[in-house]
C-alpha cells in the first residue's frame, strides 16, 4: 500500500498528489491519502469515482481522514496513457462558463448583480450545448440558497451542463451546506475543465 501525507495541503494538492501516485502503479494496488479537512476528502472521493476506482474514507481523529483507493492494473495501452495523462476526466468539454463573483462588471455591483443574473439567464435559454458552469470565490453564491440564479442553473443542469462550485471557496464562505443546484468541485477540474474547453465564456 503507498501512503500519501496530504495533511496540511490544501485543494488541488491532495487530488494532484494522489494521481502522481497512482500513475506509478502500472501493476494496480491501493494507495491511501491523508488528509485534515471534508473539502479534501470530497474532493478524493469524486476522483476517485470519476475513474471508476473503488473508494472509501474514514475519520481516524479530530482533524485527520484517510482516503483509500483501490487501483486496478493496466493493460499496456492504459499504462501509456496514463503516463502522458493524469487529469481527471480529461477530454473535450465543448462550452465553459467561468464565474468568479456575484456580479458583472465593474462599476456599479447592484447593476452587476442584475447583469449577471440576465447574463445566465440568456445562457439558460441559448440553443448550443453549455457543457459547465465553473464557479470560483464569490461566483459559489449564485448557486447556494438565496440566489436569484437557482432556477436558471437547474435549467441549464437539465439540459446536461456540469454545474461545479469550488469547495475551498465554500468551505470559505460557509456555504458548504447551502449548495441548491450542481456539485462541489476543487481547483484541479476548474483548471482542467477550461483547459479541455472548446470555448470558455467570462461574464
């Protein structure tokens, strides 16, 4: 079993640690990740999971986590490509909307606010695909309680677009439980998923 120390790190780093380690497990096994805060271990678990492995954490102190990870072995194909590609969920995403407040613009943010709202509500109604809507720092609001975009980022939900909020920021804010549309994300997709856009749109 590899053991990876994460205690102390904050998002991206423990994701990013433990894909290091498990890219050098081309024979398979089970690597386990500690870490000292939920947002790392939510995070772990989501990677986890987008990638089919097989998954589980425990609370073993006040502030300390383990994340297990069982690795599958590779076929020679996926060791190659494993080797040049340890994103999670690399590939194509199409359209990206980025969000990192809640407002538009600078100047006036009461004109901002109703800028933004209007501009996700035209993002709901427009006819291409929105593959996500990223969203960062003061951008995680618009899709907690309280927020005059829920029902317009459900829309865009429906129609199969990713909505991700920055669980470092949530946990920030203390907002973690108030999320009403999309998932929790870390810092790691918000940069793989622009990475991989075909186009990323900025309010």
């Amino acid at each position: 079993m590899v053991v990876v120390n994460a205690m102390g790190e904050v998002c991206p780093v423990p994701v990013v640690m433990t894909l290091k380690a498990a890219a050098k497990l081309s024979d398979g096994g089970t690597i386990e990740t500690r870490v000292d805060n939920e947002v790392a271990v939510q995070n772990l678990m989501k990677m986890a999971q987008q990638k089919g492995y097989v998954v589980s954490s425990e609370r073993i102190g006040d502030k300390e986590h383990r994340v297990k990870i069982t690795i599958p072995a590779r076929s020679g194909h996926d060791q190659n490509e494993e080797a040049v590609d340890t994103r999670e969920g690399s590939g194509h995403r199409g359209i990206v909307a980025v969000i990192s407040a809640g407002h538009m613009g600078s100047g006036d943010d009461k004109l901002g606010a109703i800028l933004l709202k209007g501009f996700i509500y035209a993002l709901s109604q427009q006819a291409k695909q929105i593959d996500a809507v990223l969203l960062y720092n003061g951008g995680v609001k618009l899709a907690c309680s309280g927020s005059d975009s829920i029902e317009d980022l459900k829309a865009l939900e429906d129609r199969g677009c990713a909505i991700l909020s920055c669980g470092t920021c949530l946990d920030c804010y203390g907002l973690t439980a108030a999320v009403e549309v999309g998932g929790i994300t870390n810092m790691y997709e918000i940069v793989d998923r622009q990475l991989q856009a075909d186009l990323i749109v900025r309010p």
